[in-house]
C-alpha cells in the first residue's frame, strides 16, 4: 500500500504501474507488445532485501526483470533477457 500523507491518495496495486513507466519498460513494451506482468518476488540482491518483477513477453521468450530496494522503491537494476 502507497498512501501519501499530503493528499490522502492511496494505491494497493503502484509496482505494476511504477514498473511500466520506467523508459526501459515502455521500450520493452513496444518491442513486445503482448507481454505478461511477473508478480513481484522478495530477493536478496546486493546483500539488501529487494522486489523483483518485470514483464514476460507472450511471444517468445524475452523478459525484462526489474529489481527495487523493499523499502524505498529505488531501482537498483534492470536486466533484459532476449530470445
């Protein structure tokens, strides 16, 4: 849950949407354009406690991993995997 403090708004589903507005994401996107969400996986990565989620092309087997910090959302890396 995302809630901001200075206009009350709250989000439940914002990985989803904060993942596909990265460059890389849209990039991807249009590469790919029938692609799956990957629901988000808690990992270590770097020695912190991280998310990783990403899209799944429908059509061959291209992926685009995104990993955020747990706690702040910060992108600590983004891997593409091509057929």
């Amino acid at each position: 849950l995302i809630h901001c403090t200075a206009c009350s708004f709250e989000d439940t589903n914002a990985l989803p949407h904060l993942t596909i507005d990265i460059p890389e994401a849209q990039q991807f996107w249009r590469q790919h354009t029938r692609v799956s969400w990957l629901p988000e996986r808690e990992i270590d990565y770097a020695g912190q406690p991280a998310l990783l989620t990403g899209f799944q092309s429908a059509s061959d087997s291209a992926r685009l991993d995104v990993v955020y910090q747990r706690d702040t959302l910060k992108i600590l890396g983004i891997h593409e995997t091509t057929c």
